[in-house]
C-alpha cells in the first residue's frame, strides 16, 4: 500500500509529531511505501501577514503539490496528520480530483474552535462549539490572544463550513479517544464518518520497578496543563513525597520559583524521551493534571508502559483513558486539594498500588501495541478504500 501523509510542524515537536511519526516508521515496518508532505512553521517568518491569512483558508500551492505528487505515483491513501496553517484544507480537494480517499486524524479541536484547545481564561471553553461562524473566539482573540490571527482560523473554520469541506471531502476521521469523538458529533460530524483508533507506543520500553519514592509530571509547563493545580497541591502535601517536573514552557518560572519554595520539588527541564521512559518506570505514580479537554494523553499510555499508574483529572479523553481505582485514580480538575487527598490515599495504599501497576501494564499490552494499532489502521484504511 502507498500512502502520501501530510502533516504541518511546529516550531516545538511535541506528542502529536510524536505519534505521527511513530505511525509512518511503523508502516514502513510492515512493509507499506510512506511518502511524506511536510510544511513547517519557520516559513511564516517570510511571509507577510495577509499571504499566512489566505494560505490558512486555501492554500494553492500546496494543492498543487499534493496534486501533482498524486498524478506522478499512484497512492492508496492520503492521510492528512495536520493541515493548519500553512498546507489548508484544499488539499482534501487535491485528493478528490485524483480520486484518492482521504483520511484525517484528529489530533485537536482545529475544526471546532479557534484555539483547538477548548480553553480559555484559566478555564474549559464551549462557546464556539456548533456555531457556523465562531464569533466569541474572534471576539476573545482566542487564537495566539491575536485578533487579526483569530480571524483568519475563524475564517477557514467558516469558509470551510460553507462549502461542505468537513462533511463531504473527508472520507474517515480518525478520533483517538470516544471522548474527541463525540465532541466532533456534538458539532454536527457525521458519526459514521467519525472511528476511534488510539496512538500507541513502540518500541516497548518495557516494565519499570516504581522503586524511585517519586511522583512525576511530564509535560508542557502550561496553565491548560494544570500546573498551578499540581504546585498547590505539593504545597499542601508538605513534602510526603518528593515531585519531579520534566518539560518545559510558559510557566518555567513559577517552577523555579516552587523549587526553592516546597521541599521534594525538582524540575529536571526537558529530557530525551530514553531518560523520560526510565523515569516513568521508577515513579510511584504519574500526575496528569490537564485543565482541558485533551484529545488522548499520551504521556499516560507511556506510563502505562512501564507498568506505572496516573493520577488524572477527571475531564476530557484522560478521564477515558484511565481507569479510576484500577489504572490509577481521578480526582476534580483544577482541584489541588482533591489531588493532594488522591496521593495521599496512594502513599498509604502501597498494595492497591502495586495491583494498578500490573493492571496498567495490561492495559498497554491489550489497547495501545503497534501490533494492535496497525491491525486497526489497515481496518480503516481498507474499508475507505471499498468505499471509495
């Protein structure tokens, strides 16, 4: 099978480059030829505010390269990872006009809300949610906290809408948890369009011993991931276990500052994912403390991986993927004192916790292999094929 994946990058790699990654290597593993259409934000830097605007809405340019990648070599699929900004929705149209089906995964909220985060103000955001143009997110500059930038994703968001792009030029979207699902459907989606296939982990990184005497954070240092939810709880467990912290991001400097503030606090900065994995295995416990809707968590799954359960919000596809009091425990989001009173119920519950170890690694092993995540996305994959 051939297939062409499409993906826009960021400046900052992070867990969806991850995941996307980590399905191209596995493809060509089972033998499939994966060409790969990359944009990257470090263009922007050359073009003018109008020219990033109108790329947002249709991109020619990269309709045009999808096009003619598509003419030159016959492909199977096209699977579009991430069109935002600067690659756009035209190149469903590109594909269409080739004939090939299109599938595209759903690694945010994009088609939904401005920020694709569902946040804002410290806080879980709707207001955009099912309305044809979203106007509160222009009007609160949801988008960079830019107005003019806002407008633009708006307006592709809209445009989009208009002419039916979501509904008709799509043939399967792939949801990571049944939580993103059915926000999709809440906004209008077709649900028989809409299937779940979670990321995955590969290679194995095998079992820890969660012998460290540490609780661990991974993640982006951000107010969405619910930072400040885990400081004050640390601050109000008074040092029973020590907290280790590996990322980085807008809220650096409130870690710093709770390192030399709260006993057993360390920030380790960011680390390569070998060192985060050991980590993972030797901690007693991860905390996920996220204040939005996350699309999947994957952060979780790899704690799962080494055999290590989450304490985690419960809000959002993390809710869905752990499984209070058996592969881990959910507390109240934002809520410090819930989390405090959840690891303290986990530091006097040592055996409880050994059996989420074992259930947790079991959980890996049945949902979340390459193995079973391939035999899922050839599933997807045929199927759009029949059917087109």
């Amino acid at each position: 099978m051939r297939i062409l994946s499409v993906h826009n990058r960021y400046q900052i790699r992070g867990g969806e480059d991850e995941s996307r990654q980590a399905e191209e290597n596995l493809l060509r593993e089972k033998g499939h030829t994966v060409e790969v259409y990359e944009e990257h934000n470090d263009r922007i830097a050359q073009m003018n505010s109008l020219n990033v605007a109108s790329r947002t809405v249709w991109s020619q340019e990269s309709h045009d390269i999808v096009k003619q990648r598509l003419r030159k070599e016959t492909h199977d699929i096209i699977h579009v990872q991430n069109f935002f900004p600067l690659i756009s929705p035209s190149i469903y149209y590109a594909a269409s006009s080739e004939g090939v089906p299109v599938v595209q995964t759903l690694r945010n909220y994009r088609l939904l809300c401005p920020n694709a985060l569902f946040f804002r103000d410290g806080q879980v955001c709707e207001d955009c949610l099912g309305k044809f143009l979203p106007i509160p997110g222009i009007v609160h500059s949801c988008y960079r906290e830019n107005r003019a930038a806002t407008t633009a994703v708006a307006s592709m968001i809209t445009v989009h809408r208009a002419l039916g792009t979501w509904m008709k030029m799509v043939d399967v979207y792939i949801a990571l948890t049944e939580f993103a699902r059915q926000k999709f459907i809440s906004a209008g989606f077709p649900p028989e369009k809409i299937v779940v296939k979670p990321n995955f982990i590969h290679p194995d990184p095998g079992v820890g011993t969660g012998n460290g005497g540490y609780a661990l954070f991974v993640g982006r240092l951000s107010v969405e991931k619910g930072l400040d939810t885990l400081l004050t709880a640390w601050e109000k467990l008074g040092g029973k276990i020590s907290l280790k912290i590996v990322g980085d991001g807008p809220l650096a400097d409130k870690v710093k500052q709770a390192v030399t503030e709260l006993p057993g606090v360390e920030w380790l900065g960011r680390k390569p994912m070998s060192e985060v994995h050991y980590l993972m295995g030797e901690a007693k416990f991860l905390i996920f403390p996220s204040k939005w809707y996350e699309t999947f968590g994957r952060v979780a799954v790899e704690a799962f991986a080494k055999g290590t359960p989450a304490i985690a919000a419960n809000i959002g596809a993390i809710a869905e993927v752990v499984d209070s009091g058996r592969t881990g425990l959910h507390f109240q989001p934002g809520d410090a004192k819930d989390l405090a009173s959840k690891v303290e119920w986990a530091l006097t519950n040592p055996q409880k916790i050994l059996q989420m170890r074992q259930e947790a690694r079991k959980e890996f092993e049945t949902k979340y292999t390459a193995e079973t995540n391939y035999l899922r996305l050839m599933e997807i994959y045929r199927k759009v094929k029949i059917k087109k």
